[in-house]
C-alpha cells in the first residue's frame, strides 16, 4: 500500500523513488522524503516528530516519475542492456515531501499516513533519523608503517547513533603519481581524479562512468625518492579525493576504529608485496590459460560448440580453453540443457542423468572428452544466484526450498532471504557464501562437472548482485562489510571444489575485492566493440596488475554491439596475444543473423576482409610459443616478483617520461608492449626505458642510449610494437621467427 525505504534498494550510485535523500543527514540539512503508493492511494501526510515531541504533518505531493533514475541511466544496446531497462522502469506513485531542517543532538521521527479513494486509511512503521556532524575525536585509526597522514587532518562523521565515517589526508609529493584502487578504466595514473572503491556491475561504459566490477583500498605511489602503498585494512566503502594530497573517506564500523597500512618499497615490487602480505597472494595457473580461449553466448549445444572447434582445426588456430556460457538449463546452472533427470535434495551423479540423442547436449562427457583430446581445455559458465524467475520448478524448486529452510541465504535485516534487488535475474535468491557450509552446499551440486563430465573450470560470472548495507552473513558482517567480500567468497568456493577434484583452481571473474589475487584469472567485463573501449580496457589490466592480479584479459575488441571491423579486431588480437589471458567471447544476440560472434572467420565474413584469418593465426601461433615464457613469467611475479602486466612505471619508478605513454607496458621482463589502439596508424612513437632493445619482428638492435628515449616503429597488423630487453632476445628470438 506504502513503501519508504530510508536507504533505497542500496544502489551505490542512484536513488530510488522511496528512499530518504540524502540518508544519512548532516547538522543544518533538510531532507527529501520520498515514498511509494499504490494507485488507491489520494493523499499521503509525514507525521514529523522532534524529540518525542507533538507531530508536525508534511503533505506530500506525487511527484513526476524519472524511468532509469533507480539505475543511473541505461546503457545502448545488447540483451542485457534491455534488462537493465526493463528494471529501471519506475511505476507510477511516487510521493515526497522536504522535511524541516535537521540539527545536531536531536533525534527525529517519521511516518507516512495514506488516505484512500474510496475511504479509509493505511499507517506505516516509523523510521528515525538524526544528523551527523564532523569532529576532530570520535573514533581510531590504527596506523601501521610509516605514518603519511597530514597532522590535524582527521575528522570523524557521527551522528546519534555512533561514528559513520572517517577523513583524513595523505601527503603526497608535486611529481609522485598514484596507480591503483583496484582496476580502473579512466586512467592510470589517478592524480586529479576522485574515485571510490565499491564492487559494482557497471554494464558497459566503466571508464565514462569511473565505477569498476573489481575495486580495491589500495594504492601505490610512484615517482618521489622511493615507491610507497597505501591500504585501508576494510571491506567497507572508502572515497578518494586524489589532488594535491590524497584525501581519503571511509566507512567505519561500530568500534569507530579503521586499520590504515604503509607499505614502503622502495621499489614498487616491494610495496605490492607488503600490501599482498595483507590480503593474500596469487595462486599459480597452469600454463594452459595462457593459450587462446574461445567463447560465444549463442554456443548453446554440442553440435554448434564442436562446430567452431572444428573451424578452429581447419582455419590452423590453436585454441587452448573453451568456455561455454549457454550450456545449463538456466535454471539451476548444474544440469545440462536438455537432460532428463528425477529432482533431488542429494547432489546428483552422471548417472542420474539421460542425455536425448537429439537433445542439444547429447553427450556431454564425451565431448569433453573429445575437446581434452585435441588439447583443448574447458569451463562452464555460472552464477551465484538462485532464480526465481519463472517461479522454480523441479530442481530449482527444491534448490530454492533448501536454501530457503536450511537458512543458507543472505538475509535482509528482518531476517528474510535476500531477493536481488539489481537488474539481472531480479529478486533471486543469494546463497550466502561467507559460510564454509553453504559453499560445500552449493559447489557439492556441480562436483559431478568436474569429477565425471571432466571440466577444467568455472567462469564466475555475476558476484556484484548484494546491494543494501543492512544485510546479514553468516560470518557476522552486515552488508557494509559484507559485499564486498561477495565476489572473493564465490571464486574461492569454486577454486576450493576443483582443487578438492585434483584440478587446478581455474575461475574466470570479473568481480573481486582485496583479497581476490589468491583466486583464479579475471577479464575486465562487458564492453562495446569500440576504440575507447580497447583504450579503457588496456588501462584496466594496467592497475589491476598493479595491486596484484596476475591472471587478467578482457574480451578482445568487446563482446557487445556490432562485430568491430578488421582493423579493431586485429589490433584487439595484437595486443591481446601480448597480455596474461588472450580470449574472444560474444554477447547474445537472440540469434539473429547475421551473427555477431567475435570469431576470426565471423568477423572476415561480416567484413569482407581477407586479412583477418591469416593475420589472427599468425598472431596466435606467436602466442602458442610465447607460452613457456608467459609460464615461467608468471610464476616469478607469484613468487613475489613484478606482475605478469605491468606499466613501464613498474621497473623504471623514477622515470618521468613513462608517463606519457600510459598504454604501453611491459609483458614480464622481457617484453615492452606498445598496442596500437587508434585506426589508421602505420608507425608509432615507442618509448624505451633505459637499456638496449631489439625490435622482436626484425631483431634489429634499436639505438642504445644512457637514458629513454622515443623511436618510430612500424606497426603492420600482423605485427604489433614489441621490443624486447636485449639480454633476453637470444632466448626469446624463435618466439619471433616467421
């Protein structure tokens, strides 16, 4: 009848229609009251109380809707962006009215009362706020390392209830430059920017918007005498302000207190290993992820997967992983599409499934077994929701009622399960992976995949979907502290069930938190097949690397929208056989022609263009031979050293001029990548640090100096900018032969 949510649905970036604005008040603001009604509804009254005091009545007014403000606007194009749309969609009853002004010391009541058309009344609960104001005591940070914080600086936000949140300032010298905060689209280097750190599916557009699936507390600060990390030892929400100090915001608990780390370097290798002495280092990949994956969303039986395997075979590029995203039925994400099976409580076994001869899946373990036989290795696609629409039936019923009996869900502060509130698989349940219990629960229903059906991995997809502050874990945290933790707990838990199965722990996310770098690889998430999109993406494993993502890709040349032309294809592919994980993967489409898969022989069909299947293969078989080295390179950056991909800045911290070239980055130690992200470029500008360099598809020596310096290479589509440090080339050099 009347719905007031003081905090909305918990978008981190949008209000809703029924929320309180802004939330959390401070000393001397008023705030917008907002309410949503049923169509019954005539008028709507605040009953406004101050300090137990007589009720004062605010009329509110109905006000205009504003369809896509509950998402903060909806992106163009693809089927998810139609769901996205579909849930932005407001109803009609939105209702609000402006309160008096609040002050400091009080405490204030509220209510809404409906009159109906047709007569009558409804009352809600009453709701209580108070305003916060800023002080110089009220809470503790508890500081470790060297201590950068500006003297006199802090301030602590609290209100009647207790200490909110936390602001001080770091100092940081006129030529350092701070990277970091996760994996950040909009730039490398943060100087002049101001950011937050929330997990949060952003659908297309991260760099436009400045919001990331993978966030971090962390940052390194590069370019003064030595290299040093920032780390706010919190899962809660933190804000940066990056000018002439760093000025840091953070959430804080009911203890008021908020760990703060400095790590110094003085390199920057030393610095992401004292912040990874924190949260957990990387686990060693075996060296097939570094071959090509395949993908594409509309790969929905065996006979269309098998079929793009074979074009593989019979085009000559090798592909390494295949991950099938369309293979479940869509409803519980453990039984193939198609298969006739009896519903159970126990985790089912092979044999509790028939596979129909025209099924789209008729066999599945003998296809996996077919893949494993032409090397190929393969991951099935998942989400870590429960849906519940269409309303479940057969196994989905009964996976929803255990979850639902057996209290294994997220739960809302009333103790209801949660239902998600975002715009994909809405208002489906969570199972609440905190709990060692529930993750035994759930991954014990997919354990058949592995151990029989043979699969090698997990594409751990979807972990941004716990929205609200209020939630409750199983482990004790709220959702303040909780969600963000989300997307670490669901890549652990399908790490820890290969693992349990004698395989190695290969998950592919794309939502993460500090303390994700122990779990699986990552890609950068949903892109268009744009120029930007490319440049954004180039920045994202950039910085990811830079707090310690060691298995990291993206899809190349985006997997939304239109098939990108050959040229962005092939650029894409160039610098993607340059980076830890090579993949292509498509959005779906509804299957509509032509198809929009990012295949090598789709893209020269849709084309027209000849070069694309001779100029992807070579650059894969370069690949293929660059294996040992991505292995081997990989290895030494989880034992401690530099990442895997990493900017220039990394090895030459005190050089001023890699700056100016922040898309260029080195691949290991060897290798120096500058990807050509714009059309129509036939040369580039190639910085070089200090030291002597070889040009890897000519093995000419380019002009040693004492310093860096600029050079013009040629940049041909089949052969990308890459230079390689002189003492490694002798090894390196058959990677390069033609």
């Amino acid at each position: 009848m009347i719905r007031h949510q003081p905090f909305g649905s918990g978008h981190p970036y949008a209000e809703s229609e029924d929320q309180r604005v802004p939330a959390r008040p401070l000393d001397g603001e008023t705030v917008e009251l907002r309410a949503r009604a049923s169509a019954s509804v005539a008028a709507v009254v605040c009953e406004w109380v101050v300090d137990g005091g007589t009720p004062l009545e605010l009329r509110l007014t109905k006000a205009i809707e504003d369809a896509g403000a509950e998402q903060g606007g909806v992106a163009d194009g693809g089927h998810l962006a139609a769901a996205q749309a579909r849930a932005a969609r407001a109803a009609a009853g939105t209702w609000s009215v402006r309160s008096p002004a609040l002050h400091a010391g009080h405490r204030y009541a509220y209510r809404f009362r409906a009159a109906l058309a047709g007569g009558g009344s409804r009352t809600s609960r009453w709701f209580e706020v108070s305003a916060a104001t800023w002080s110089a005591d009220g809470g503790k940070l508890d500081v470790r390392g060297a201590d950068r914080i500006v003297p006199g600086s802090v301030r602590w936000l609290a209100d009647g209830d207790g200490v909110r949140r936390v602001r001080f300032d770091v100092a940081l010298g006129p030529d350092e430059h701070v990277v970091g905060f996760g994996e950040r689209y909009d730039a490398v280097d943060q100087r002049g920017r101001e950011l937050d750190a929330v997990v949060f599916e952003q659908y297309k557009g991260q760099g436009r918007h400045g919001r990331t699936y993978l966030p971090m507390p962390y940052a390194m600060v590069v370019g003064g005498p030595s290299s040093w990390g920032l780390h706010l030892a919190t899962s809660r929400r933190t804000w940066y302000d990056v000018g002439d100090r760093l000025r840091v915001e953070a959430e804080v608990g009911p203890d008021g207190v908020l760990g703060v780390r400095f790590h110094d370097g003085p390199e920057p290798a030393g610095v992401l290993r004292g912040f990874l002495d924190d949260v957990g280092r990387p686990a060693e990949l075996p060296s097939w992820v570094f071959r090509l994956w395949a993908s594409g969303n509309e790969w929905n039986t065996q006979e269309r997967v098998m079929a793009e395997m074979d074009r593989h075979r019979e085009h000559g590029i090798p592909v390494g992983a295949l991950v099938i995203e369309a293979w479940s039925d869509e409803t519980t994400f453990t039984a193939f599409r198609g298969a006739a099976y009896e519903p159970s409580e126990e985790p089912h076994r092979l044999a509790d499934y028939t596979f129909p001869p025209d099924g789209p899946w008729p066999d599945p373990k003998g296809m996996v077994d077919e893949l494993h036989a032409r090397e190929v290795k393969v991951l099935l696609w998942q989400i870590p929701l429960q849906k519940m629409r269409p309303h479940p039936r057969h196994q989905a019923a009964v996976d929803a009622r255990q979850l639902v009996e057996r209290g294994y869900g997220v739960r809302e502060a009333d103790g209801r399960p949660y239902r998600n509130r975002g715009w994909w698989f809405p208002l489906a349940l969570m199972p609440d992976l905190s709990s060692q219990e529930v993750r035994d629960w759930w991954t014990a229903k997919r354990r058949y995949l592995v151990e029989e059906v043979g699969v090698d991995g997990f594409k751990t997809d979807g972990g941004e979907h716990a929205w609200g502050h209020d939630l409750r874990y199983a482990d004790g945290r709220d959702g303040a502290e909780g969600n963000n933790l989300f997307p670490v707990h669901y890549a652990r838990a399908f790490g820890d069930l290969l693992r349990s199965c004698g395989k190695a722990p290969v998950t592919f996310s794309r939502a993460g938190f500090a303390g994700s770098q122990p779990h699986g690889a990552f890609w950068a998430g949903d892109e268009d097949s744009t120029w930007e999109a490319f440049q954004a993406s180039i920045r994202a494993g950039i910085t990811a690397s830079a707090c310690g993502i060691v298995y990291w890709g993206w899809d190349l040349a985006g997997f939304s929208g239109e098939v990108p032309d050959a040229e962005l294809y092939l650029r894409a592919a160039g610098a993607s056989a340059f980076m830890p994980i090579m993949q292509y993967h498509s959005e779906f489409n509804h299957h509509r022609a032509p198809l929009r898969d990012r295949t090598p022989w789709n893209v020269a069909g849709r084309t027209g263009d000849e070069r694309v299947i001779p100029v992807f293969r070579r650059l894969v078989e370069v690949r293929e031979r660059l294996v040992p080295y991505l292995a081997e390179q990989a290895r030494m950056a989880v034992d401690g050293g530099a990442p895997l991909m990493r900017g220039l800045f990394f090895d030459h911290p005190r050089d001023p001029d890699v700056w100016r070239f922040p898309l260029q980055y080195k691949l290991g130690d060897a290798l120096l990548v500058a990807p050509v992200t714009e059309p129509g470029i036939s040369e580039v500008s190639v910085y070089l640090p200090e030291g002597e360099w070889v040009d890897v598809w000519t093995g000419r020596a380019l002009a040693p100096g004492s310093g860096g310096r600029e050079v013009r290479l040629p940049a041909p589509l089949d052969r990308p900018p890459v230079v390689c440090a002189a003492e490694h080339w002798s090894r390196l050099s058959p990677v390069f032969a033609s």
